[in-house]
C-alpha cells in the first residue's frame, strides 16, 4: 500500500507547487501574492529597512476557463478550525466583495491531524453561525480534496463542480 | 479654463486611487500586486536584509463584473513607446496565457511628453510587429482615456467598449 503524502509538512509549498503544474500545462493561471512589504531603505539594490504591512486581500488569485479564481489558504493543528483568528474581517470582506463581482472564492483549509483537505466555497461559509469549524461541518458545507500525485492538490476538481453547479457548465 | 491634469507626476499613484475608487463604489476589484521580493533576515518584526524578485506577472489584476481583469501600467517620457524595453517576454507570455484563458489583458500607457493616455488591448499589441509605437500607432491600436475627475484613470469605461464588442453585452 502506498503510504499517503503528510500535507502538513508544507501546505503552501504544495499549493504552489499545484499551480506550477496548472499554469505550465496552460490549465490555470492562478498564482500566489507576494507579501505586501514597505520598504524604508534600499542600499545598493539590497533591502536593508523595511517592514511587513497588513494584507488586504487574499493569498492567491488568478484565471481559469475565463472565471476569476481567489481563496486563502489555511491551515491548523486543532480538532477544530477557528473562523476568526484564521479569517480575518478585512479578508472576509474581500471575499464577499469578490464574490458579488462573479468571482468563485473559496478557502482551502487543511486539518493537520487528520490530513484532510478541504475547499470550503465563501458562499457557504458566510452563512456559518459557529465559530469553529470541525470536520463534520467541513464535509457539510465543503468538499474534500482527495490525494492525487501531479497537481498534489488538485482544487480545481472541485472548481469543476462548483462551476457546473452555478453555471450549468 | 480648468487646467489640465499633469498625468506624468504620479502615474501608478493616479491608477490607485481609481483602483480604490471602484473598490470603495464596489465597482470592480482591482489591486497593484506587490513587489516581490525575497526576505533573509528579519529582526524583531523588521526586514534587515532582502533582495528584490523577477516580476513574474503583470502589476495589476482583479474582476470586474464576473471578468478577470490584468495589466501593466508604464510611462515613456520618449515620443515613442519601446515595447521591448517596457513589457519582458515573461510578461507578454503571462498576458498571452491570460488572454487566451478568457482575461481581458491591456497594458496603460502614459506618454508624458503629451500628457496623454492610452489604453492598448494586448490582442492589439500582440500584432504589432514594430518595436516602437508612437502616439498615432495608440490611437490606431488602442483608446486614448480621456481625463475625468474621479476616478482620474477611468480605464473601466475602455473595458466596457472591449467587453461589448467581444461578448455583446
């Protein structure tokens, strides 16, 4: 039997990874932010003073088959997730901004103890009452993403569905 | 007479704050990515040392309407815009593979010498086969942006014209 791959050890690396494998095979073209950073002082084409600003919007965005793709990326060690410390206003903002716009938003969220993935659509979790979210929820109002070798998170599986739901496409 | 806006003093300042109109009139979403760069010290919050990134991408994207919106912006102080100087093969192939995915891809062009705007759909300027374009080729190929008060860059009336002439509606 094949031992299953440990997300945990570097979700945003396999998450890049996915997308590298996306836009090289002209699937997708969806692609981490930098962070947002301001700088002070620049010596010699080297950054030497600078410091972090707050992130306005989410982590990734991008196109695929003409629709606007944002989420964020989460991870935690808990049983359960923690909607608030992990989502922050200003990012659920955005989402639901974007969301209204016609974009397909969503955040991934990986359970390191139990190694699941899941692709939670915004639309469902704005209408979460709870704080916290435990698997049962996630498999309610998401869909988990199944291990595959090459993209190693293949999300946009689920985009597909998601897609054909709203679209009929 | 009112007199007329010198576009040249801060051209990437200008298209924020009309970035920022539309978010704030929930018009469109439209960001400047950050730039990228590598971090390798950070000290007590601060960044000590780091160096700047390839751009990989454009500058900006969002959605506007259900659409993928993607550009660059760029000035010339020269009476002819140097295309290969100003938009690297990265960033015509990352422009090429977003328009192909269903995008709308355009690059801004300022000409301070005349104060004058243009907006230059890439499809347009994936054609072009001079190196060189000068004012008469950005009327030809693209849509001079006329000065307005806020936003002072109202790039989306263009895109409006590009969406209706290639979706109909």
């Amino acid at each position: 039997m094949e031992k299953s791959r440990n997300f945990g050890l570097d979700f945003e690396g396999l998450i890049d990874k996915s997308n590298a494998f996306y836009s090289e095979s002209k699937i997708a073209f969806i692609y981490k932010k930098p962070t947002p950073i301001k700088i002070i002082k620049v010596d010699k084409n080297k950054i030497v003073d600078a410091v972090f600003e707050k992130k306005s919007t989410t982590d990734y965005n991008g196109i695929y088959n003409g629709y606007h793709i944002d989420f964020e990326a989460k991870s935690t060690v808990s049983e359960k997730f923690n909607l608030s410390s992990n989502i922050p206003q200003h990012q659920l903002d955005h989402l639901q901004n974007v969301t209204k716009s016609g974009g397909i938003t969503f955040v991934l969220i990986l359970f390191k103890s139990h190694n699941k993935i899941f692709l939670v659509p915004f639309e469902n979790l704005s209408n979460v009452k709870k704080s916290y979210l435990g698997l049962e929820d996630c498999f309610d109002i998401g869909f988990e993403i199944e291990e595959s070798l090459n993209p190693s998170i293949d999300y946009l599986k689920v985009v597909d569905l998601i897609i054909k739901e709203k679209y009929g496409k």
